[in-house]
C-alpha cells in the first residue's frame, strides 16, 4: 500500500523504519516543523525528518493542516492510508476521510484509559500495572476512534518512562506493520472504545514534577519513574533545587510530612500515610546527578529540614 506517514519525536522513527522495511511504500512524510533547541536555540530538525530525509524520503513541515495546502500535498501523493505516530497536530475531517482506507494512529496506551498527549507518563504516575498500544481508526475526537487492534505489556515494577518509551516504540511499530498488512488483506475489523474507564493523560508540564510530600511514598516513588528523564521529579531542601532520579517507597511513622527523618549515610524524607521516600540518586542545582550520600557528604541537609 502507499502510505503517508505522520509523526515527529524519536518515538516514532521506529514505527517509520518499519513500514520502510516492509513491502508498503512510504510515498511521503510529515513532521512538525523544525525548532529552536538549547540555551543557544539552534534551530533542529526533529527525529522523524532526519531519518525521513536518509532515506530520500520527501518531507513536510506544514504549520497548519487547515488551509487546504496539505490536503492538496495529499492529493499529489495520492495515499492508501495514512499512518500517524506521535505527531503532535490534529488532522482536520477532510483530511482524516482523504485515503481510501482513512487514518489510523498507534497510541501508547490501552484506550480508552490516558487519552491525550503524554499516555506513557501518566500510565506510570499512576501507578498502572500494565500499558501497551493501541491502533485506532482516527475521527474528530482526542483519541476517540474505533479499536483496530492493541498490544498490551506490563510495566516493570522500576521501569522509568525513558525506558518504557523505548519499549512501547519497539511494540508499536509491530503492531502498525501487522495491521497495515491486515488491510491489505482486508482482514480489519473494529470495534468501538468502551465508555467505561475513560481518563486523559494531558501534556506534561514543568511544574507537575514538584513532589508534594503529604502525598504518600508509593504515589511519590511511581511520580519519580514516570517525570524520568523529563522533566524529571523535584524538591527543595536548604533552599536549593534537587532533582530526583530514583527513590524508593518505605514505611515510616512521623507526626509531619515533608520532614528530612534521616540524614545519614541515607536521605530520607517522610511522607503522608505513614510513608517515607528515600532518595537514591539526586541532582543538586548546579551539580552532575549523584547517589544522595554523595550529596551528603558535601552538604549538610539537618534532620527535621523541611522539603519545600
């Protein structure tokens, strides 16, 4: 089949290099427009175009997809279907009823649970057990369209969000291939998202990552592995910023959260229901990520110090 492929982020390259393996042919590739990166705002390309333009495969960086200009694009390239991963735009009805077979877009959750733009993060926030994929018929909504197929997979009781992406890109990009071969085989059938257990997973923001302490330990300790590596879990003790890139839940009765309860040769800081965190690795503002120890033995945190 002919295929348009839509996507911007690392993520999605593996689903690209896929399809690019495969017998369907990537006639053409859009991507969100390149953007200024770094302190000193160099101007990048994202994943998807780079590795689009290393197999000579033609780009497009439109910056709305409602002036009728990517439609006509469409047009030009002529489609089966379009396959979207990530991309990051919402298409317009005009061009979600373009391709004989329409739009169909891998989600990395298992709808309808974490709708939205960070499916991933939140699955581990949350404390979920098990996550996976979801390849859907697209329409109007956020991440409302008929089920095609999904893949599920459990979450390891450490994994961090930068290694379950990883994970989930890999499933992904299986999963899209086995159901563009289905469409070719005209095997599909779909089947409607329940209305029961709905929930979004919404675009992830610096500030979500302060931990609030009066929460208890395990919620905390699931925050830490689902903020990693952005934008990465923090508090504040002694006035400075510590980024938190592990910690672990215990048990631990004190009368006040958010109170340093141990400051030697371990960090840790009590939390609600009779919870503790115990920080393993941190980042000082400043400072190369260490083990809390290490952070110890150059900076005094006292006991009874209060994480703002």
């Amino acid at each position: 089949m002919r295929v348009v492929f839509m996507g911007t982020p690392d993520y999605s390259v593996r689903t690209l290099e896929k399809i690019i393996d495969s017998s369907h042919k990537i006639v053409g590739v859009f991507a969100q427009p390149d953007k200024p990166v770094g302190r000193k705002h160099i101007l990048t390309a994202p994943p998807v175009k780079v590795f689009a333009n290393e197999n000579n495969i033609p780009v497009f960086q439109p910056q709305t997809l409602r002036d009728g200009q990517a439609l006509n694009i469409l047009k030009e390239l002529a489609p089966d279907i379009i396959v979207v991963v990530a991309y990051g735009k919402i298409l317009p009805k005009e061009i979600l009823d373009f391709p004989k077979y329409g739009c169909i877009n891998g989600h990395a959750s298992i709808l309808p649970r974490h709708r939205g733009a960070s499916p991933i993060q939140w699955a581990i926030c949350c404390g979920d057990r098990e996550t996976g994929v979801t390849v859907m018929k697209m329409d109007e909504g956020m991440d409302t369209g008929d089920i095609i197929d999904i893949q599920t997979t459990e979450i390891g009781k450490n994994e961090t969000a930068e290694e379950l992406f990883e994970r989930l890109s890999v499933i992904s990009a299986d999963l899209m291939l086995k159901v563009l071969d289905d469409f070719e085989k005209g095997n599909i059938t779909c089947k409607k998202q329940p209305e029961e257990g709905v929930t979004y997973a919404p675009i992830i923001k610096k500030e979500m990552a302060h931990l609030d302490f009066n929460e208890d330990a395990e919620t905390l300790s699931c925050k830490v592995r689902g903020f990693y590596s952005w934008p990465c879990a923090y508090t504040f003790l002694c006035g400075k910023r510590i980024k938190i890139i592990k910690a672990e839940a215990m048990k631990y009765n004190s009368d006040e959260c958010g109170r340093v309860v141990k400051n030697s040769g371990e960090l840790v800081i009590s939390c609600g229901n009779n919870s503790a965190l115990r920080l393993i690795t941190v980042q000082p503002e400043g400072s190369k990520a260490m083990s809390a120890q290490m952070m110890l033995n150059g900076n005094k945190i006292p006991l009874g110090e209060k994480a703002q």
